[in-house]
C-alpha cells in the first residue's frame, strides 16, 4: 500500500505511477478538491437566495446561472464519478486478488483526462445548466464557453468509459481463479455494474454532445427547430445516458455501504445473493425509466404509463438493497464509529429520498413537483444525503489505509451531527418549496409569497450547517493526515479480526512510465 | 444467502405499495388528461421572457390574462426561441413549451382571484423573472 505519509516519496512519483493505489489516491484527492470547490459555488447560490432581491450576493443572473452550471456539472462529473473511481481503483484489484488494474496504463490515461476535462468546465463557466437543453444550449447560450463545457463533458465522458473497461475486464478476466463472481465482494460488484451500465449509457450523450456542437456550429439541426430538428430528441439522449447515471453515481455508495456495514455490526452480511441480485436488477431497470423525466414535455398517456412502471419497478430492488443492510445490522453488536454513522445516515436518507421519487413518477404528482425546487431537494437528497454520506464515512474507513493514521472520532461525530442536520434542514425545506410551486434555476423570487422568503432562509441556514460539515471535514483530511495519531495498521476499528485490506503490501511495483 | 422469507414479504409489501400508486396515478391522469369538448382553446406563446395569450375571439394579451370562472379553458402551447414550461402554479397547469411543438394542457377555474404564472424550465438570462398572473374574475361582470 501506499502509505505515502509514512515513507514520503515525490510527489511527481505518485503523480506519474501507473499503480492501482497511485491512481486511485490522485482520483480521490483530486475528485475531494472538486467537491470543495463546487461546494463553494453552492454556498454562493445559497446565501445569495437569503433575501429575495437581485444582487444580493450574486450581481446579475447570468453570473447565477453560470454558477449553478458549474457546480451541477462539478458535483456529479467531478466529485461523484472520480471518487467513485479512486475507491474502485484502490480497492477492486485487491478484492478481485489480482496485482493491479487489468490495463495500468489506461487507467492512469482515464485519470489524467479528469483534471483536464475539469479545468475546460470551470474555465468556460458556461449558464447551459448541467443539462443543456436544446435549443437554449444551441442558439442562445454565449460561446466559447458553452463550447468548452460541451468539450469537458466529452473528455469525462469518455474518461469514464476508460475506467469503466478497465473495471469490467479486471472483475470479470483478471479474478483470482479460485474466486467465482458470485463471491466477489459487493463493492466490486457494484463497480462492475455502474462499469457495465457506463459503457451502455454513455455512448449516447457522446454522440448527443457531438451533434450538438454541430448544431451549435450551424452546420447541422439535429436539435434546432428552425433547421427542422427536434429538441426532443435531445432530452432522449441526454437522459437515456443520465438515467441510468443516476444509479451510476448511487450504487459504489451502496457498495461501500456493503463493505462497512456487516464490519461495524461484526456479523457476517444477510445475504450476498440478494446483494449481487439487486444490483443487477437496477442495472438492467435504470435503463429502463429515462422518459419520467420529461413527463410535460407533451409526452403521451400509454409512453407516460409505460415509463412510470418503469420508474416504479427500480423500488422493489432499491428496498432489497435496505433490506439487507437492516437484516445485517439486526441484533448486532454494532460499534458506532465514523464510518458506521455515516452509512447508518446514509440509509435512513436514501429511503426518504427514495419516497420522494416515488410521488415524483406517479404521474399526477409529477406536474405539481416537476420543475421546482421539490426536484432540488429530492436529487440533492440522493446526492448528499446517499452518496455524500456513503463517500464521507468510505473516506474516513479508508483514511488509515491512505495515511497510515487516525483520523479524530470526536471530530467525525461533530461532523456527522452537523452533516445529518444540515442535509435534513436545507432538502427537506426545498421539497416543501417545490409543493409551493418555486421554479428551480431561478436567480431571483418574488416577495408576493412570504412563506417562500422564510422556507429559502431556513434553506439557506440549513445549506450553511452542512458547509460548516464540510469544511470540519477537510480541515480533518489535512489536519490529520499529517499529525494524526499513527493507526494500528492490523485492526485500526478495533473490530477484532484483521482489517481485510492488506495493507503491508509492497511499494507500488511499477512506479515507472 | 438463504434467509428467505423474511426478503420476500418484505419485497411483497413494497411491491404491492408500488402497485396501488401506481393504478391511482394512472386513474388520476386519465381523468386529467380528458379535455372537455367544450373547452375554450386559448394559444399561449412563451418566449425569452415573457408570455403571451391569444383568447379565442382574437383578443390578445401579453403577461396578464383573464379568464372567467366556471369554464373549461385548453391552453394550446407554442414557443417561439427556445423551451419554457408554462406553469400555474396554484392550479397545477404545467405543460412545456417545446418550440416546434404544440402542447395541450386544460383546466378550470372555480374560485375567482388573481394567480401567478411562470415559466418553469430554465430559458436563460431572464427566466427567474418570466413571470405574469391569471386573473379569475365573475362570469356577470
């Protein structure tokens, strides 16, 4: 293992290794400082909504909408994908026992595009919101920097499908051969379905990106209503890749929920079968239910029905997934370390945002939450509230495993504590908003209505916990990193039992090009 | 593995919950989505950022529109530049504004009153403030 604090090395060494850990660390540094970065942007948008009132905070609403764009696109392609990834990478040849990824080289490639596909996002700034709807996206949003949006986006995109090949091929080729998939563990499980369902779903948007940027250059009208496209036909692309995202982004978290959860309760998982079963479910499902997102587009009653069922049919394995982590937790003597926290949040926030998208495909209710800030507060409660909270404690199970050293348990809980309040006070808030019929991407909203001037406010202070979490929780990351208490490698949990990982494994064996 | 039981009646119990939403949901929209045969169609033009309304006598308006309580009104839908949603926020009238397209929404006031309407799919630079308001006033007057 790496351990880089322990035995320094340069970090130009880390930086060029092609190694499984090196890479994976770069991954998860680099996708952790775009989660701060973009959380930024958060607390500018809602500190600004504090006040109704133009420039407030934020001067004019382009300036807005560009920072909405910016920590949507961030968020989801920057922080979720790549932590995701960096976890995969350090932990799924060890669990497959295999040396390395099946493809080093690849794998430090499909890396080395994020921070270049990041810094055209940031550097653009562009206001076509994370989305892009055609035609807005096309005629009207001002170059170059929706151009470089659509560039950084295709550059992830296709970093992505990198790294989801080299996962798909070390799971499924480069396994032990004494180990049978179905006795994979389930994290890697759950990265070999998001690899899978990555390579299937992200085609798409890449071919949607391309025409759009021909549409933007006038050369074509795929999506341009006055050259006789359809802007439709983007909202298809775009979302048959970002349905299926959605469970891209969500199932490492539940993955890493497998992993930490039957450690903490001491108590081997219910059922790895039910396990592997779900996952493969929302795998083949997730592709299944695009179109309940575009319900008002004019969309017709029989497309609307079969989409709703489609929707609905994701709960039934969502639930088998808490199911066993309820089953695992049961009658366990469960210790309540950081990690555990957070995955124990996690799931109590997944199933009320799991609710949530219940009422929200049930097709009368979508034309009252469609479009308002209901949807903020549902996503974000998805976001926040299971993969921020599933990332956050994998981030403090593995600190030992990066760092040699302790992270503080008393500062965790701070942590935890603010982090559970904050999520809960700003999304809850903003699902209330949403039944109240504020518009979502809105830079401004009008005093007529008090309530909407108290709920913001109540948002916006809930929004200020969580940030309070956050930068409690980076302090953490640097603090003690370096001056932590040096963590008793074999069982830094207490657990009983061996820490699993082995972490006494050599140097990286191939530092070099 | 094994533990059976227990898995499945609980993926019953969800499975049925799902089921009953989903049926009212689709007995719900049925009913919605039934458009009177007397309704009286009203055009509704979104663009960057306003709203504009054409009744079906011709007359026109722009931002502010008056209906009169106690008809049925379907709202036929255009866009001229780039997708907006019309929304009625009060009277859950939401239905996109695709340009290329004609979308259909309708409903029926019963209470008089003034109530805002919005847009509420993101248009742009002015979209926060693409606001107007549907005013409901008494069939006599």
């Amino acid at each position: 293992m790496v351990l880089e604090l322990q035995k320094p090395r340069p970090v130009w060494q880390i930086m060029f290794s092609t190694h499984h850990t090196d890479v994976g660390y770069l991954y998860t540094v680099t996708s952790l400082a775009f989660l701060f970065m973009a959380g930024v942007l958060a607390m500018i948008i809602r500190t600004h909504l504090f006040f109704p009132g133009e420039g407030v905070l934020i001067s004019d609403s382009v300036t807005s909408n560009r920072i909405f764009t910016v920590h949507g696109s961030t968020m989801l392609f920057l922080f979720a994908l790549p932590f995701a990834a960096g976890i995969g990478n350090y932990l799924v040849p060890i669990m497959v026992r295999y040396k390395d990824m099946a493809y080093p080289k690849l794998n430090a490639v499909a890396f080395w595009m994020v921070p270049v596909g990041g810094a055209l996002v940031w550097l653009g700034f562009s206001d076509t919101t994370w989305v892009a709807y055609a035609p807005y996206s096309i005629i009207r949003a001002p170059g170059p920097a929706a151009d470089m949006w659509i560039f950084g986006m295709k550059i992830l995109g296709i970093s992505s499908i990198l790294s989801s090949i080299n996962f798909i091929v070390t799971i499924l080729k480069c396994k032990h051969p004494d180990l049978p998939l179905r006795r994979v563990p389930l994290f890697a499980w759950s990265m070999l379905t998001v690899s899978l369902m990555t390579v299937v779903a992200m085609p798409t948007f890449a071919a949607a990106l391309v025409m759009m940027l021909t549409d933007r250059l006038g050369v074509s009208g795929f999506f341009n209503p006055a050259m006789g496209g359809d802007p439709i036909a983007y909202l298809h692309l775009f979302w048959f890749t970002f349905h299926p995202e959605v469970y891209i982004f969500l199932l490492p978290a539940i993955g890493m929920m497998y992993e930490i959860i039957p450690r903490f309760s001491r108590k081997p998982l219910f059922s790895q079968g039910s396990g592997v079963f779900a996952f493969v479910m929302l795998g083949l499902i997730g592709f299944a239910s695009w179109g309940h997102h575009m319900f008002s587009t004019g969309m017709d009653f029989t497309t609307k029905t079969v989409f709703m069922i489609g929707t609905l049919a994701a709960v039934p394995a969502s639930g088998m997934h808490v199911f066993n982590f309820l089953a695992t937790m049961w009658g366990a003597r469960i210790r309540f370390d950081a990690p555990m926290k957070f995955m124990v949040g996690g799931i109590a926030l997944f199933f009320s945002a799991g609710a949530g998208g219940v009422l929200n495909t049930a097709m009368p209710l979508d034309f009252i939450t469609h479009g308002t800030y209901w949807v903020v507060g549902h996503m974000h409660l998805f976001l926040t509230g299971t993969i921020a909270f599933g990332f956050v404690g994998m981030m403090y199970y593995i600190f030992p495993l990066f760092t040699g050293r302790m992270y503080s348990e008393k500062w965790a809980s701070v942590q935890f504590i603010l982090m559970m309040w904050g999520t809960v006070q700003v999304f809850f808030t903003q699902h209330i908003l949403g039944l109240e019929g504020m518009a979502r991407r809105i830079y401004d909203y009008p005093t007529d209505f008090t309530s909407w001037t108290q709920l913001n406010q109540i948002a916006t202070v809930g929004a200020w916990i969580l940030g309070a979490s956050f930068v409690i929780f980076l302090a953490q990351l640097i603090y003690y990193s370096a001056k932590g208490k040096e963590a008793n490698m074999v069982d830094p949990f207490n657990l009983g039992g061996k820490y699993y990982y082995p972490y006494q494994a050599k140097t990286p064996h191939h530092t070099g090009y | 593995m094994g533990h059976d039981t227990s898995e499945w009646v609980f993926v019953g119990i969800v499975i049925a919950i799902l089921i009953y939403v989903g049926v009212d949901s689709w007995n719900i929209e049925k009913l919605l989505e039934d458009i009177p045969a007397d309704a009286e169609t009203i055009k509704v033009t979104g663009q960057q950022w306003f709203w504009s309304f054409e009744h079906a006598d011709g007359t026109k308006e722009i931002s502010t529109l008056h209906l009169v309580k106690g008809h049925a009104y379907k709202f036929e839908i255009y866009a001229k530049d780039v997708m907006h949603s019309f929304n009625i926020p009060d009277w859950v009238v939401f239905q996109d504004a695709v340009p290329g397209r004609i979308n259909y929404v309708w409903f029926s006031p019963d209470q008089t009153g003034e109530f805002p309407i919005q847009c509420r799919e993101y248009c742009g630079l002015l979209h926060y403030n693409m606001r107007g308001s549907l005013v409901v006033e008494d069939g006599k007057s």
